[in-house]
C-alpha cells in the first residue's frame, strides 16, 4: 500500500514470538517480503514511511510519493518500484500500484524485466576480459568468431569490440531478414541465424563513423565475448563473471526458481498483460537485453559501480564508464553505460525498455548518490525522467512543492 498507516505497536517477548510466526506466514503467501521495512496497523504488514534522515542527499518517502503517486493514479504505469542509495550507502525502497492480477504485491524482491539495462552489464564482461588480457578493445569482431562466418566492413575498416560495445558498428539496430515474434523478439534467434545475417549484410557506412544505436551490435558482443571465453553462452559467462561475484541471485535470464514466485505481471500501453520476454538457452543476442531482476539486486550493482573499487570486478566496471566517444554535446559513450552532463548533473546510467516494463539506472559519480526505477508498464517514459529529477538537486521534489499530475502518457521507443 502507499499509504501505511502509521500506528506503533508494542509487544513483549512473547507477544513477538507469535508475531515472527505471522510474519513468516505473509511471507509464505507472497503478502510480504522480508526485504521490506514494515509496520503493523489495523491487523496488516506494510511497508513503512521512512523519514529521510538529517543530512539525506533524497527527500523524506512522503516527498517522493507524492511526487511518483500521480503517474500510477493516471493509470500510466500499473506498478513502479523506487530505489534510493545514499552516498553513505544507505538504501530506501518504495512502491507504488500494483504488481499485475496474480503476481505477488509490489516489495523489494519483486522481479521486472530490465530490456537494455542489461548492455551495461556486457559493458563489464567486456572490460574485465580487457583486464584479464583475454581480449582486447580494438579486436576485430570476426577474431572471436567461427571461420567462416564474414563479418561486414568498409573502406578496409572492420567492425571492433570496441565498436560493438560503444553503437558504432554500422550495424543496424535489428537484424534484418529475419520475422521475430513481435512481443518477444529474438527469443529464439539463433547462432545460425546471425551467421546467416552477417554473411549476407552490407553497411551503409564504415565502422566508427557514426552513432546508431543497436541492440544487434551489443547482442553480437556479448556471442563474441562467450565464444573466446569458452562458455556455452552469454548467459552462463554473464553469471559467472558479474551476477556470482557481486551477490546477485535474483538477477538472470528466463524465470529459474528463485525469481518466478516473485515475477510481476508486464502491461502494454493499453494496461493489458504483456508477452513475457524470455531468451532461450540458444539465444545468440542476450548480450543485447533479456535479463530479469528485482530493485534489491539492481542497488546492489550500483554500490558495485560507484565510490573507490575494492576488487578486479569494480576495477573494470570503473573502465566499462569511460566515455569513448561523444555523438552530441552533454552525452558520452562508455561500454553499455551512458554519461549524461547537464549542469548542474553528471549521471552515469541507462534506460531500457520491453513489451511490458521500463527501466531506468543512474547514480551520481561525484555525489555517489544512486537511484533505481522500475515499471511493470511498456512504453513508459517518465521511468526516466523520475529518475533524473531524483538526482538533481535543483529538481528533486520536496515535501513544500508537490508534483503536478504529469499529462497523458505519450508512445516511446523501448530499448
């Protein structure tokens, strides 16, 4: 609920005895999770308000619901959950509607699809091979590939990791010649399949000479990058390289265990149920999109992003920031991430969007301030426009100036 009420309760030892017992029940039910802060008022377990404490770089949750509430009351997002890091490393979790008809209320463990939100984490996987001298940035793409299989170029320039990682391939935003399922597409697409598109794909331009942004490119990548690691797919080399080492066990492709009791509902921009995005293990573009997650694990890969790095992981994720080119003022390209300057701003981060969810992650370099937005609706534009104003100083809404309702929701691109 968004509005728990906010009655104490105060129980002795054995009182609180039965009260573990019912919350483990709500836990077993799927009413609750034991990520969320709660308190208990008139007999139900809530997520709780939480004031900001003194010296907060986010205002206090009532300030940000009532800046948040009104794009769920207008019916343009079904559900949102909201992620706070401080830059003492402090975390705040909020919700706000619902999760979709049979899924489980919205809490902190509640699993959406992150659409590109995932090239971010190529963009690691790439440069911790750099660091560990398994590949390098300016690599020819078809080095890492089957013999056989021509990669495009032009005027004697070939297409490189590097290349790939930063949308500079030449390479278009899909694979052409191919008829995906509209809802989920290149669930199923193939090695075979990409071998057959690159074979027979000619560029319109030389690699390097413009920004086009390309799901197909950072998918190839990531095929790439699993072939000279010598693993049977991005999934499995993503998981052992990034999602194990930093704890993530709620983040992964397709729906194992651990995520699918806590898997929201996607909705369409016309509020109905969505076609879930799901990557087959023979899925030669998950490098591109496809992971699942939930705001706990999300936080936990922005603190891994952010302050001093502590491990050869971190070390690499600070390299996959690095700005390689700019195609307009006020925008850099790193590998997956995008830095976004506009005073008094910077944000390193990324949107991402599916048939049935929008995503947007950002933190602050300097302040170290992260935030995380998730939405079980498609098309939903404000995922990032909520998470700027969070970051910005002189647009975060205060508990004095309430947000206006915003208008009616227009058609956005996903990612």
């Amino acid at each position: 609920a968004d509005e728990p009420g906010a009655a104490m309760l105060v129980v002795s030892s054995i009182a609180r005895q039965f009260t573990a017992v019912a919350i483990l029940q709500l836990v077993e039910q799927g009413k609750i999770s034991l990520d969320d802060r709660v308190q208990v008022s008139a007999g139900a377990v809530q997520p709780a308000q939480a004031p900001a404490p003194p010296g907060a770089f986010f205002p206090p949750d009532e300030a940000v619901r009532e800046f948040i509430r009104p794009y769920v009351d207008k019916r343009q997002a079904k559900g949102i959950v909201v992620g706070l890091i401080e830059p003492d490393g402090s975390r705040r979790v909020l919700t706000f509607g619902e999760a979709g008809e049979g899924a489980r209320p919205l809490a902190a463990s509640s699993v959406f699809e992150i659409g590109s939100v995932t090239k971010t984490f190529t963009g690691a996987v790439l440069a911790d091979m750099v660091r560990r001298g398994e590949v390098k940035l300016d690599d020819p793409v078809s080095k890492h590939l089957p013999r056989g299989v021509r990669v495009p170029s032009l005027d004697g320039r070939q297409i490189t990791l590097l290349d790939l990682a930063t949308h500079m391939s030449g390479l278009p935003r899909f694979p052409t010649g191919y008829v995906p399922d509209p809802a989920n597409p290149y669930g199923d697409y193939a090695a075979e399949d990409l071998y057959a598109f690159l074979n027979s794909h000619e560029l319109a331009r030389a690699p390097g000479a413009k920004f086009e942004y390309s799901n197909l490119g950072m998918g190839l990548l990531g095929h790439a990058l699993a072939r000279r690691a010598g693993t049977k797919s991005f999934q499995t080399l993503v998981a052992e390289r990034v999602l194990r080492p930093l704890g993530m066990k709620m983040t992964a492709y397709g729906r194992p265990a651990a995520l699918a009791p806590w898997m929201t509902k996607g909705h369409n921009q016309q509020g109905e149920v969505a076609t879930p995005f799901d990557m087959s293990d023979v899925a030669v573009l998950a490098g591109g999109g496809g992971l699942k997650s939930n705001v706990t694990d999300l936080m936990t890969y922005l603190e891994a992003n952010l302050g001093e790095p502590t491990s050869p992981l971190e070390h690499a994720m600070r390299d996959a920031h690095r700005a390689h080119h700019s195609p307009r003022p006020g925008m850099e390209v790193g590998l997956g991430w995008m830095t976004m300057r506009r005073a008094p701003l910077t944000l390193v981060g990324l949107n991402g969007g599916t048939a049935g969810y929008s995503t947007f992650v950002a933190f602050d370099p300097e302040t170290r301030a992260g935030v995380v937005v998730l939405a079980n609706s498609g098309g939903f534009e404000y995922a990032d426009k909520i998470g700027r104003e969070l970051l910005n100083p002189e647009r975060r809404p205060s508990s004095a100036t309430p947000a206006k309702a915003p208008p009616a929701a227009t058609a956005s691109e996903p990612q």
